[in-house]
C-alpha cells in the first residue's frame, strides 16, 4: 500500500514539474496545453452535455482567474446557458455553479438562446458586465449586456446593440460584441459579428459610450476572404497588447464542399479599429486532426477564441468542438494553448489588408484609412477600378523626427478594368490611398505586408 502510494506521489510530482517546465518554454507561436482540456462536460450536472465560449479575466480583488462559460445539454440542443468556474493558475478550474447557471435566456422572443460576448470589470463601481448574444425566435442576433457584484447574480440590463435596417450590413446579426474600455472615465470601443439579408458575415465596429448606451456604429470593417480558409467568420475576441488592437477570430472553410469545412483560429491587427491585417495562416488549425475525425464520421475544429494576459503569461482559451453523425456541439471541451508574445505582434505575419471592397468613389476623389507599416517590411498594392483615374500614394514617415501627418510619396495613372500594381520598399508609420476616378467608380484595393 504504502508503495503504491509513493508511486502515485511520484507520478503527481513529476506531472507537475512536468507542467512547470513546459509553461515557461519559450514555445513557438502556440503550443496547445497537452494536459487538457481544462473543462469539459460532467455527468449529474446542468452542463453535462458540452461545454464552451469561454470568457476569462483576473479579478483585481482576489487576482483569481474568473471564467464565465457556456453549457449544453446531453444533446448537445439549446438553449445554452452561463455558468462560472475559476482558478488560481488558469490551467486547473473549479466550477462554482455546478448546481445551477448563473444565466439562462428569458425565453421571450427576443432571447430563446444565448451565445458569447465578453466579460469587462468596472473598477470605479466594482461591477462585473458581461456582453452575451441574445438569439431571438426569428434567428436574429443581438447584444445584450447584465451585470454583477460577485459573478453568481446577474441583473440583466436589456439590448444594448440592435440588428440594423432593412438593407444594412448588420440586419440579421449585431452580437458577438468584444471590446475593452480605453482609458479611465473613455468610452468602450469594440466590434461585433454581422449578418446581412443575404447571409454575408462582416465586423462592425461600435463604440458605447457607457457601459449600456450604444454611441455609433460603423461597418464592415472586416470581410471574409472569398474561397479561402476563412471565408466565414465569427468574432470571438479583441484585446489591446502594445500599440495594437488584436482580434482573434473563428474562421470556417477550407474545402469546396460546405460538408468538408472545418473551424480554424485567425488573427488580425489594427491601430485604429477601421483597418485590419490579418495573418495569411491560421493561428490554430486543426486540419490533421479534422481529416482523420471525418474518414471516421466525426469533425474537429477550434473556435471560441478568448486571450488573456497575466503577469509574464498569454493564455488562449478556446472550444474544441467535433460533431458525431448528425449531432452538432456534444462533448464539447475547454482547453487553453501558451502563446509565445511573438505570435502577438502584425510583424511576424505577411498580412493581408482590405481597403476598399467594391467602394463607390465619385469624382471629387476618396481617401482610405490608414494601413500601419511602421516595422519592417515591403508592401504590395493593389487596385483595380471600372474607370481611369489617378491614384495618389500618401505616407506618414518614420524617418522624419516629430512628423506625424501625411505627404504624398507617388502619384500613378489607373487603367480602368485593369489591376494595378505598386510596391513599396520603404518604411513608414502609416500608408493610405486617395483615389480619383474621372467618372464615378467602383473600386477595390488591398495591401500585403510581408516583413523582412
């Protein structure tokens, strides 16, 4: 007895050193947690179906992980609801509403079902928020907001972002918000998941300037890549690490046939929330593991993404999900990946920027926002217009001391119905377009940074 209890104890302290010495590798990009997944469905509770949507923080007072989750039951049907776990480390979680959610839907017809959001703490009033999608009977997305004291009891404080117009790119979706506050007493800036009439799903952007009163919102300022691997898109988290803002993304796609896709994890990066990079690759795949679950009748794929940073650590939360013959979101888990601060920076990518899509110029000439280049790289652009027009070049110099507005580095002609092509070796702050057609145009653009 006694040795079978050394052996245990032997083993116990080997695994935890084990996973001492793996967290503080310096891994490549993302290295999944091999000891996971972190939560998963437990059999006897109201989550025992699947589990996911991770929403994690550090609560200030007890500088615990605090998790906000979803849960499912056994079949994996609707509707979901929210529970809270926490952790001293963020790898071992205990659930604390094992015997209840914290949050269900109301059942009205404006909230039958409820998907993510993100958690945000208001220091000042001590409150917890959390922004959640509510899905309506009709299928349409919004966001709502609630709040806490402690976690476990939530008020919830109704709509905060509603779908669009008739013809907007936001009619059937305005959910999936992710944001922060900027600043102490600033508005919250973020951006959310779209859907138009015609299933397009794009990013808005919005700004609250309170913790429950929408100020404007904008959009697409995000799109889909056609026939790529992330042709379809779900916003899962944005967070603010150096001077950028870092979305992290769930993308669909990757084979012709929609049976055949599988989820994947993208990344992007903007300075001003309007313009965004994104990297030409996946941050996590899980293809290998996809095409040997369906031979056998069963998908895999990430989603969920939801990064935290605490002390020396950046840990990426996200769901693994798979689907059994005809049954969607059963057996779900949590797990987390380590994140090198590398993966976290736009130049370790060649990234991908969109800047204008089938935009509608007029004569008097448009000016794009602003693509960040102030590391070091080459950029490719691109433009094609219906029409002939002049396309001038504008550029914020890094070299220049003190210098913080535009000037024009080049002026070239644009052939109408024929793509035009410019490369640029130098380096700058910050790099636009203004394009003039001699008649009313449709034009597109995009840019490629790829660092040297």
């Amino acid at each position: 007895m006694r040795d079978a209890l050394n052996t245990a104890l032997k083993e116990l302290i080997e695994r935890t050193l084990r996973k001492e010495v793996y967290w503080k590798l310096d891994v490549p990009f993302v290295k999944k947690y091999p000891w996971g997944p972190i939560l998963k469905p437990e059999p006897g509770t109201w989550y025992n179906g699947s589990v996911g949507n991770p929403m994690v923080a550090v609560d200030p007072e007890t500088e615990k992980y605090v998790m906000v989750f979803a849960g499912w039951d056994p079949q994996g049907n609707g509707p979901k609801r929210f529970g809270v776990a926490e952790s001293e480390d963020g790898l071992n979680w205990k659930v604390v509403s094992k015997n209840s959610p914290v949050l269900s839907p109301d059942m009205t017809d404006l909230e039958q079902d409820l998907e993510g959001g993100c958690l945000l703490y208001d220091a000042v009033n001590e409150y917890w928020y959390l922004y959640y999608t509510m899905i309506a009977s009709d299928g349409k997305y919004r966001t709502g907001v609630a709040r806490s004291k402690d976690l476990m009891n939530w008020e919830k404080l109704g709509v905060v972002i509603d779908v669009g117009g008739a013809g907007e790119f936001d009619e059937l979706w305005a959910g999936e918000f992710v944001g922060f506050k900027t600043g102490t007493g600033g508005a919250i800036q973020g951006i959310y998941t779209a859907k138009d009439a015609g299933g397009n799903k794009t990013f808005g952007k919005v700004t609250l300037s309170s913790w429950t009163t929408l100020q404007k919102k904008k959009g697409p300022v995000f799109r889909p890549t056609a026939n790529f691997w992330d042709h379809e898109l779900e916003l899962h988290h944005v967070s603010q690490v150096g001077d950028y803002k870092v979305l992290l993304y769930e993308a669909e796609g990757g084979h012709v046939d929609v049976q055949h896709r599988f989820w994947k994890i993208g990344i992007a990066f903007s300075k001003n929330w309007l313009l965004w990079g994104r990297a030409w690759q996946p941050l996590i795949s899980e293809e290998a593991e996809w095409y040997a679950g369906w031979k056998a009748g069963t998908w895999y794929g990430t989603v969920h993404p939801y990064l935290v940073k605490w002390r020396d650590k950046y840990l990426l939360y996200y769901t693994e999900v798979k689907k059994a013959g005809n049954r969607w979101w059963v057996g779900n888990k949590i797990n987390v990946a380590l994140v090198n601060p590398v993966a976290l920076l736009p130049s370790t990518y060649e990234l991908y920027w969109d800047i204008w899509v089938n935009e509608s110029i007029t004569t008097d000439g448009k000016e794009s926002n602003a693509i960040t280049t102030d590391w070091p790289c080459d950029t490719t652009l691109y433009l094609f217009s219906d029409q002939d027009g002049t396309l001038e070049i504008l550029v914020d110099p890094i070299n220049v001391k003190g210098a913080s507005d535009f000037r024009t580095f080049d002026t070239i002609s644009v052939t109408a119905n024929k793509l035009t092509k410019y490369y640029i070796s130098y380096r700058f702050r910050r790099l636009k377009l203004k394009f003039t057609p001699v008649s009313n145009a449709i034009v597109s653009a995009f840019a490629i940074t790829s660092p040297r």
